[in-house]
C-alpha cells in the first residue's frame, strides 16, 4: 500500500524540482517580497500554461498581466473603494448560496483557521476587515494577473479554465515563485475590466498575485489541510497489488 505524500507545513521559496514537489509546495501566499517578476517571466510561465487541456481546443483563457504604477493606480482605487464600503454585486456567484454542508462546515474552519493563525479573534471586525482588505493590495505581491473569459462561453470551458490556472501556478513553483488566486477582486469586475481594457463581453474569472513569498511572514506559515482520498475515492474492479 502506497504512503500519501506529507505536505509540508512550513513555506517553500525553493523551486519545485517536480510536478510532486510543485503541488506539495503551492500554497496560496499571503505576503510577497517587492522583488520584480521580469514580463519574460510572466511570458514563460503562460507559455507552458497554455498547454493545459481544453475541449476540442477551444482555449478560453485571456489574460491582463500589471506592475508598478498601473498595478498601483488599479490597488489605490479599489481600496478606496472597499474601504468606503462599496462592494458591487459579482458577475457570478463563486460559492453556492446558501452553502450547503460539509462545505460550509470547511469554508468557515479555513477562515477562522488563519484568523486564529494572525492573532485575530472572533468578532474582532476591525482586524478582520483590515486583513480582508490586504487582498486589494494583492498582499504586496510585484505582479498582478486578471484571468477573463468570454461571456457566452459554458461551464466546460469554466473546468478548462481551473486547469489552465492550475499549470500556470505549478509552473510559477518550478521557479521558485508563488501565487495566490484571489475570488476576492469578482465584486470589481468592471473597474477590473476598466483598468485591463476590457469590454462587457469579457467575464472576470478571478485575480491573482504573482511574486517572490516572503519567509518571514506569519502568514505564510499557515497550511490548509486535505481531505484523505479514502473520503472521496470509491473504486470498483481493481485488484490490489503489493
């Protein structure tokens, strides 16, 4: 009987030597050095993302990639913004509402896990509030990505699109990169399109934050756990093997 793979509990700033290692050491990262990621880079890494799989290769990806002062300019409104309360209505709803259980069950365990991780206790608002806004800020990270995707596209091409997110953040490990993808930027989807260039015919998939991980923050030191595949895996007609 084969062991499952431990994930590791600390951070990794190393690159990923292998697909198992990349998958073990992706986290999604909550605080970023400022050290510049080169557009050759951003490019190399969507070169090998766009070989991700799609149906009958259609490829629905389209992708806005921002640094230094027209990432600044887009962080300055949007935290404005947040900060004044206003939240606009998302484009499409990312969790089912209501959410029915276990998944609501392991939603609220992930956000009380890394409140309690950073000190912040239940019904502490304020501190909530401003840890929630640090997404806006893409969590100091130097790179700023915008995944769209056509509007009159279905949900197949939505499955095709999580691989093609996930190749490109496994291949951002094998380089000793990190990212965090972020739900959070669905409520400002137009100022989102506004600020790529992008028409209403685009549909924002989701933000994400690409950077160097910063070690010596807290936050980073928090790790989300899996359910066992005996929890999910049922198989019919295998013979064990030794």
């Amino acid at each position: 009987m084969s062991t499952a793979p431990n994930r590791p509990s600390g951070s990794s700033t190393t690159p990923a030597t292998s697909v198992s290692e990349a998958l073990l050491t992706r986290q999604s990262a909550r605080a970023f050095l400022p050290t510049p990621v080169p557009l050759a880079t951003v490019t190399e890494l969507l070169d090998l993302a766009r070989w991700a799989p799609s149906g009958s290769n259609i490829q629905p990806w389209r992708v806005h990639a921002l640094t230094g002062a027209p990432l600044q300019a887009m962080v300055d409104e949007t935290l404005a913004m947040a900060m004044a309360g206003q939240s606009p209505e998302q484009e499409y709803l990312y969790y089912a509402s209501p959410l029915p259980e276990p998944y609501l069950s392991r939603r609220r365990a992930n956000g009380w896990g890394l409140y309690g991780h950073l000190g912040i206790g239940k019904g502490d608002r304020a501190a909530s509030a401003n840890q929630a806004l640090r997404n806006f800020a893409f969590f100091g990270a130097p790179t700023a990505l915008f995944f769209f995707i056509d509007a009159k596209l279905a949900q197949g091409s939505w499955v095709d699109y999580g691989m093609f997110l996930q190749s490109f953040m496994l291949a951002a490990r094998e380089r000793g990169l990190h990212t965090c993808p972020q739900a959070a930027w669905l409520p400002y989807h137009e100022l989102a399109r506004r600020h790529c260039g992008m028409d209403a015919t685009w549909t924002l998939v989701c933000g994400m934050a690409l950077g160097h991980l910063d070690p010596t923050e807290h936050a980073n030191a928090f790790r989300t756990p899996r359910l066992p595949v005996s929890d999910f895996l049922t198989a019919s007609g295998f013979q064990e093997t030794t």
